[in-house]
C-alpha cells in the first residue's frame, strides 16, 4: 500500500518593498543597508517614523532581539537586516520603514506590508490517496 500526500500552505509573497502576508501567520522583512553603516543602530517602524512608533531596534550584531510579536537580527556580513512580525493581523497592514541611525539624519527605507485574511485557500490541506 503505497500514501500519497500533499500539503497546501500559503507562502509570503515579495515583490521589491512590498511584502504580503496572511492573517496568523509570519513575515519575515529584509532590509539592505550600505558598507558605511555596518556598526549603526537598525530599527523598524510604522508610518509616519516617529521614536514613539519605532517597533523595535537592534541591539547587537548577529543576534536576534525579541519584543512582543516582532524580532531583528542584523546580519552584518550581508550588509541587511531582516525584521519577523508574527501572528500577523489586519490591522498590521500599512507602510513601515527600515531605519538606520545616524548623526544627523537617518536613512529609512519605505516598505509597505498587506496582510490578507485566512481564508479556507490559505490553510493547510492535507490529501491522502491510497493505492492496493
């Protein structure tokens, strides 16, 4: 008797700055940086990019840093860090920025994030055919 499964899930989609994600589930956000600001703060916020709307930063390089629903890890040797929201929400659609921190003027870089609603095509099926 031989099983043959199959398994649907919903996969994030990514398109340049736009990053599309479903309701439940997790998104993972890159954000490029240039060789001069390899040892600066990195941070993550929503628009408009205020300090009281800043989600979280990084604090050491090539270590992930948690609070609440939301991780950074700055990845210095491939000059990015990539940003984790997890249990995505409606409400968590909108712009957000990639910031880095400088003297005088940080440089944000725009994203933009749409969460869809879980729907029966986005979970997970599992189909099983048994042969004699």
């Amino acid at each position: 008797m031989t099983v043959f499964s199959l398994v649907l899930t919903c996969v994030l989609m990514k398109s340049g700055n736009v990053y599309e994600g479903t309701v439940g589930e997790t998104v993972d956000i890159r954000c490029p940086y240039l060789d001069d600001y390899k040892y600066t703060l990195k941070y993550f916020c929503r628009h408009p990019c205020k300090s009281d709307r800043v989600l979280i930063k990084s604090a050491k390089f090539d270590q992930v840093v948690s609070y609440g629903r939301y991780s950074v890890i700055d990845i210095v040797s491939g000059l990015f860090f990539t940003v984790t929201i997890k249990h995505l929400r409606l409400t968590d659609t909108g712009v957000y920025y990639c910031g880095t921190d400088q003297w005088f003027s940080d440089t944000l870089n725009k994203v933009h994030l749409f969460v869809r609603p879980g729907g029966y095509l986005c979970k997970q099926f599992h189909f099983y055919t048994m042969f004699p």
